[in-house]
C-alpha cells in the first residue's frame, strides 16, 4: 500500500524530494529509491523532522513499537500522523504519542494497488482544515475517498469496502465455475466473467443512476434475467449478505480491541 502511495503522488506531480520513505529493510528502500527517486532512509526519527506529514504505512501488530519510537521527534515537529494501519484506532495511537496528535485513520482497500481503490478518512479534533485537505490529497493518489465523522463508522467500511473485493472475487469464482459446469470452457467462462463484472461496475458508476434502478432496466419481466433474480431472492441472499458484513464488521471490532491491548 505504501509503494502505491508513493507512485500514485509521484505520478500526480508531488515532488519526489519531498517524498522520505522510511524501512528497516535495506533491499526494499533501494527498490524503492531506484523506482522513484525519494529520499530513503533506515531512521524514522530524521524522516519525522523533514516532513509535515507522517503516513504510518506498518502492519497493526508492530504500530506501538513504532509510535513510541518516534514520540519525542513528533511532539517537537507536530505533523500530521495519517495511518492506514488496520484496527489501530485514534484513543491508542494517542497514549503511545503522549500528546495531543493530529491524526487521520484511513480505511484503504486492495485496488489501491492498481489506482482504484476506496478510502474512507477520519479526522480527530485536532486536525485543521488544511490538515484533512493534506490527507485527502495523499489518498486520493490511489483512488477515490470519503470521509466520516464517528471512528467507530470505520469498522463499518471495513465490511463494506475493505473486506470487499474478496465478496466479489468470490462471486466471480463461482459465477466462473457454474459457467464450466454449464458447458463453457474455462477460459471463455473467465473472461464473461471478468467483464461483465467490469462493465456492470462502470455502468453504475458513469450512468450515476442507483444499483436498484439498474437492475430493474436490465430485468425484463418474464425473461431469464428475472428468473434468476427471483431465485436469489428466494434463498434470502440480502441477509446472508447482511449477516455476512455483519461478522466482518464485528470481527473489525474485536480487532481493534485485541491490538488496543497490546
């Protein structure tokens, strides 16, 4: 997720001298640095003091360690802490800096990686109306954002666009498998697949109409299309969906509780 921050502000002109990556693996920040020509360095402490933004790209697990670290050199510089560690929330990240940070949690999603991705941001009480401006131009490098006003929302968002890409990779899957065990080779059922889900994503986005006029404009009564609707709402899909996010959401939740603790 990092490497694709990186990419997606240098390709949208942010200079690449303002830009310090920081990692304990020196293999990877010579990746980095060969591919787009940062500043890169193995002390988190100097990367603190050159910028006026932190982005706290690490795994939840090791994110105290890191806040502790770095403590003293943020209470001096006062920047604004953007984190897109999963579950990590704001109350934590706060009692391992020691003083009133500027912090904005982010909720990124897996096509971030490919410039598509979906953030939803949070913002404490103490960052400024530039502060957010900042944030929300860093992750709308890899797609596009939303904000929301309740931390505990994110939890929501994780359900929701977080968690799924896997939903629909898993409909694809058995869409692509039924289609095999219809008579269909694998490779032509692949790719009916593949685009329809494409094509269904775009026409939703770029018509601006909702989901549900959609699916009614392309449900002729009587014909296959309402056949097959009418035998997923029979099964009750919408609850099994609804349950679904439900123990996502919850499971978000205890996350959060587990690494609160540590």
């Amino acid at each position: 997720m990092a490497t694709s921050l990186i990419g997606g502000l240098v390709a949208g002109g942010h200079p690449r001298d303002a830009i310090w990556v920081t990692d304990v693996d020196a293999d990877k920040l010579g990746q980095v640095q060969d591919k787009f020509q940062v500043n890169t360095t193995g002390n988190n402490n100097l990367a603190v003091h050159r910028a006026e933004t932190i982005v706290l790209a690490v795994k939840p697990q090791v994110m105290s360690k890191v806040l502790e670290h770095i403590a003293q050199s943020a209470r001096e510089e006062a920047p604004l802490l953007v984190s897109i560690a999963a579950g990590v929330r704001e109350r934590d990240i706060l009692s391992r800096l020691g003083y009133d940070a500027a912090i904005v949690r982010t909720m990124p999603n897996t096509p971030a990686l490919l410039g598509c991705g979906a953030t939803a941001l949070f913002a404490n009480p103490f960052v400024s109306p530039e502060q957010r401006s900042r944030a929300e131009n860093i992750l709308r490098a890899v797609g596009i954002t939303v904000w929301v006003e309740n931390e505990t929302l994110l939890d929501a968002v994780t359900a929701l666009s977080g968690s799924g890409p896997a939903y629909y990779f898993l409909l694809m899957e058995m869409m692509e498998r039924i289609g095999v065990d219809l008579g269909l080779d694998r490779d032509a059922a692949r790719v009916l697949v593949l685009q329809t889900a494409l094509g269904a994503a775009r026409m939703a986005k770029e018509t601006g109409d909702s989901p549900e006029n959609l699916r009614r404009r392309v449900t002729s009564p009587g014909g296959t299309t309402q056949a097959a609707l009418e035998r997923l709402t029979a099964g009750d899909f919408e609850d099994i969906l609804l349950q679904a996010l439900k123990a996502a959401r919850d499971r978000a939740v205890a996350l959060g509780d587990e690494l609160g603790g540590g």
